[in-house]
C-alpha cells in the first residue's frame, strides 16, 4: 500500500512540475558576414548572435575541440549554421568604399524562452 500511495504521489508531483514549465518560444537572429581577404579568392567569415563584445574576450565559434572553427568558404559557413538549427531569412551585399562586397547573411532561429541567451551580459 505504501508502494502505490509513493508511486502516486511522484506522479502527482512530476506531472505538476512538468505542467509549470515554461515552453514559450522566442526567436532570436545573427548575420553572418563574409569579408573577402586581400589578394586572395577565400573570404573571413564573423558570426554575429549580437553578443557584447570585448577585447578581453574571444568571441569566435569553437569547434569540438575548443580551437576557432575555420571556414572553408562563405557556403562551408552557411552549411554549419543550417546544421545548428538556423534558418536563413535575407541575405543582400553591402558596397564598401573600395568597390568591394562584403556580404550579409542573416539567419533566426527558435528557442525556448527558459534557454535564449541574454546577450546584454
């Protein structure tokens, strides 16, 4: 008997707390931008989730193993952020001053409200 009225009770108590989570959804963006690099034909790719930056800091996207994830071109950079889950939403040149094109993609993406990163931080 007291096995039943346990096993009630943490049902009772799960099913309660699952009940009270929140599972509002917020989308959050980033633009990536494609720099080209001078006399060459490859471009350096930034990722920016509109983070606070600093120069104390390292801001850079990691690979497994903790080192600076390098890209091989702008579609290898836009391959990775798809297979995390980003979607693209625009993408448009932008002139610099020199007659050269730095490119913007920007991408959103869905997260639960409890787990979307506070970027004022």
């Amino acid at each position: 008997m007291k096995n039943v009225v346990l096993a009630f009770i943490i049902t009772l108590t799960s099913s309660i707390a699952s009940a009270q989570a929140d599972t509002t959804k917020i989308e959050q963006y980033c633009t990536v931008v494609a720099t080209p690099r001078l006399l060459s034909s490859r471009v350096t790719i930034d990722i920016d989730y509109g983070e606070r930056r600093s120069i104390w800091k390292d801001n850079r996207v990691k690979d497994e193993e903790g080192r600076a994830k390098k890209f091989n071109s702008i579609i290898d950079a836009l391959n990775f952020m798809g297979n995390n889950g980003w979607s693209l939403v625009n993408a448009f040149p932008v002139t610099t001053g020199n007659n050269t094109f730095v490119y913007h993609y920007v991408f959103r993406k869905f997260f639960l409200k409890s787990e979307a990163v506070d970027m004022d931080n």
